[in-house]
C-alpha cells in the first residue's frame, strides 16, 4: 500500500508530473523571454495535455500493439525511476543495493520506446528519426556511464545512491574537487541530450524531420509521450543534483539548485544551433569521452 | 462547456498548408509568432505533423495539383480540427478566379470555420480572427 502511494502520489508519478510541467513551463518562458517574447502562461502545459487527452487517436496501418504500448512503456518505466530517486532523495537509508544501476537501466528506457513507437508507425521521416535516436543513445550513453564510474568511485566503491548521499554529506559535494567537476559537465552534456533540448534534438527535429519520433502520433498517446518528457526534465537534474551536489538536500537548497540546473540546460538550449547526428557523436565520442575518462583517473588517484 | 473544449481553445496547434499562395501569406503567418505579436500567449503553437493540428491554416488559390493533397492531409488531422482560409486567394480565389488551373474554392472543398481575408492578412487580423475562432468555439459547442 505504502508502495503504491509512493508510486502513484508522492515522489511518484504526480508530483512527477505536476514538476515536470511546470519545468516545462519554465523552459518555455525563459526561451521566449530570451527570444524578446511574452511567453505562454503557466498553466500552459497542463492545458495541452489536457487537450491532447480529449483528441482523437489514429493508430496508422501498421503493428497496431506496439505502437499503442511503448509509449505507457517508457512513461511507467521512467516514472519508477522517478519513484525510486525521490525515495532515496527523502530516506537516504531506504535505498536497496546497487540502485543506480537499476536507475541507469530505466533511464534508457523513454528513448528505447520511443525508438520502438517510431519504428511501428511505418512512417519514412519516423524511422530517420528513430535511427538517429539510436545513434544518439550510443553517443551519450558512454560518457555519461564513465562519469557516474567516476562518482561510484569517488565515493568508496558504493554502487547504492543512499551511501553516496551520505558520503557527500559527511566529506563535501562531488562537484568541488577535479574528478567530480569535469563528470558532472560530461553528465550534464548527457542529460542534455536525454532530454532532446537543443543542440542535440536532432530525432525529433521540427524543421527537417516534422517531429521525427512522434511525427504519427495523436491524441492520447502524444499526450503520454509529452508526459515522458515532463517526467524526463523532473528526474534527470533531480539525479545530477544526487550525484554531484548532495551534500543538503533540505528544500531551501535543494529547490535553488533544481532551477539552476534547469536553467542553465535551457540556456545552452536557447543559444545552440541544432548540430548533425555525426557532429553529436563525434562530439561526444571525443571531447566528453575523454573529459569523463580523465576524471575517472582523476577519481582513482583521489583527486 | 466542457473541460474539453476550453482546453481546445486554450491551446490551439496550427498546421500550415501552403495550396499555391505567392507566399507573402505564408510569411504574414510566421510574422504572427515573431516577437512583436507573440501568439504563443494564447497557446497557439506552429507544428510539423498534422498528426499534432488543432487547425489547419490554409493559404492560396485552390489548383488542380494541390487540391487532392489537401484533402488528403485534411483526412489525415485528428478530430476535432478546424479549418481557417487566410488571405484573399483561399476565400475567392483573388485574381485567379479565372486561371486555367484553378476550378473550385476552397469551402466548396472542406468545411471552412473562419475566413481572414486581406493580401496578405496583416498579423493583428490573422490573431483577431483566432480570437473570434475561440469565441465561435465557446459559444457553438
Ligand atoms: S491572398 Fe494575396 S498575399 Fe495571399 S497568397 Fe493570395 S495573392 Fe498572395
């Protein structure tokens, strides 16, 4: 019972939602602010996902079970991530062993069911999209993995997020020493592309691709895959900020550096052109790999 | 009225289909979402899939070429959608009323809900239309 509440209310998939929202929100008024503009209100992202829910489905001629199922797919799986990072955010000492890696299992799953979602639709520009979002995932999956190898290692070999709250509580944020700082900017360049802003939003490009991954998508389930999304930018600075800057995690702290988290994503966002997929991989198969890698080292001589 | 239709009107996602305009009308439209007027205030946001269209704006004179896709992507909107003509050509075919390639306009094709007329529409009256369209909205259904 207990469980199911944490699941579906508390650091679940409400509060989840009502956050990733009103990030949402956030991102769009800052970009139009920057862009000289008014911006849209702040229920505004509430109001889309109310409508998409009252729209009509079409479900192309295509693997119709697939294409209806991975979008609860990827929502369920991230919002277990969700669950699992507030419960360990709140009661450090309730986390299980070896969370993280279950954490970094689930955090791949949107982009995978996105991936399948595109690729049943049968559309042409959808599966372009889908193979750059695969491309994409082998970019930055290496450097943002290498720098949590950083951080594990950092923190005494402990692959269980709770330890490394309290190893951060006890001996200072990982962010303040070398290995740590140069992780955290090769995981921030991850969480940007995890979370499609630009520059790398290159599946679900507008201008090229019409929307790539969800360019057949109505009603319902854009709604779902727009819900990802929100609970994407809810759960990504949420884990950055438990890696990297852990050592208060009281509201008064922890809410200022979720917006500056947020906030400095939709800057690099606002002020980047879109790249190409090869330029994505080339960039982060290079500079980020080998920013993470030497911050490993720099982690294992205890720098 | 319902939560439904008031979120529809909250938030109204335009597609934008070009059937043989001169593009000026083209151009007036993504005026609409330049600093200086700011749609997105209201809601209404430029897509890419007709998948993701609350209405379709549809610019141009009506030819022989473009009519049979229109309906195509007319079908392929998700209900409920609506449907705006902007600029003289889509309201009365203009000066090709009597062009060799041109044979029907526009309503007698789709169900059209709003009519901007002018050449091109000046983006105050493309978003007074979009207001009237809510109203229209509010009040018919
Ligand atoms: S109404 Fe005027 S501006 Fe618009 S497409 Fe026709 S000729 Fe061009």
């Amino acid at each position: 019972m207990k469980i199911l509440l944490n699941f579906l209310v508390f650091p679940g998939l409400l509060t989840a939602v009502c956050v990733g929202l009103l990030a949402g929100w956030f991102d769009r008024k800052i970009s139009a602010r920057l862009q000289w503009r008014v911006g849209p209100p702040w229920y505004q992202n509430f109001i889309d996902i109310a409508k998409l829910f009252g729209k009509e489905t079409i479900i192309p001629r295509s693997s119709r079970w697939t294409f209806i199922l991975s979008p609860y797919l990827g929502f369920l799986s991230l919002v277990l991530a969700a669950t699992v990072l507030g419960k360990v955010m709140l009661w450090p000492s309730e986390s299980f062993y070896a969370d993280i890696i279950v954490i970094l299992y689930l955090l791949t799953m949107p982009a995978v069911s996105m991936m399948i979602g595109a690729s049943s639709s049968r559309n042409p520009l959808a599966s372009v999209g889908a193979s750059r979002e695969m491309k994409l995932i082998l970019g930055y999956e290496l450097p943002f993995i290498l720098s949590l190898i950083a951080v594990i290692i950092r923190c005494q070999d402990s692959i269980q997020l709770g330890s490394i709250i309290n190893y951060q509580a006890s001996f200072g944020s990982n962010i303040f020493s070398f290995s740590g700082a140069l992780a955290f900017i090769a995981a921030f360049f991850a969480m940007q592309a995890k979370l499609g802003f630009a520059p790398f939003d290159i599946s679900e490009a507008e201008q090229e691709i019409m929307g790539g991954t969800l360019i057949e998508y109505s009603g319902p389930l854009l709604a779902v895959f727009k819900l990802t999304k929100a609970v994407l930018l809810y759960t990504m600075p949420l884990l950055l900020i438990c890696l990297f800057m852990g050592k208060d995690l009281g509201w008064m702290l922890l809410i200022p550096k979720y917006i500056g988290i947020v906030l400095l994503a939709v800057l690099i966002k606002n002020t980047n052109p879109r790249i190409r997929i090869d330029q994505a991989l080339r960039f982060f198969w290079g500079p980020v790999t080998i920013m993470a890698v030497i911050s490993v080292i720099l982690a294992a001589v205890g720098l | 009225m319902s939560i439904k239709t008031k979120a529809l009107t909250k938030s109204i996602w335009v597609f934008h289909i070009s059937c043989g305009s001169c593009n000026n009308c083209d151009i007036e439209i993504l005026d609409c979402f330049t600093p200086r007027h700011d749609i997105e205030r209201f809601g209404v946001q430029l897509i890419g899939s007709v998948r993701h269209a609350d209405a379709l704006l549809i610019t141009g004179a009506m030819n022989r070429k473009s009519v049979p896709r229109m309906k195509k992507i007319y079908e392929q909107a998700p209900k409920p959608c609506v449907v705006v003509a902007v600029g003289q050509c889509a309201l009365s075919q203009h000066m090709f009323r009597y062009s060799y390639n041109v044979r029907e306009p526009l309503d007698e094709i789709l169900p059209v809900d709003l009519y901007i007329p002018g050449c091109p529409p000046k983006p105050e009256a493309i978003i007074a239309g979009i207001t009237k369209l809510v109203k229209k909205i509010n009040k018919g259904k």
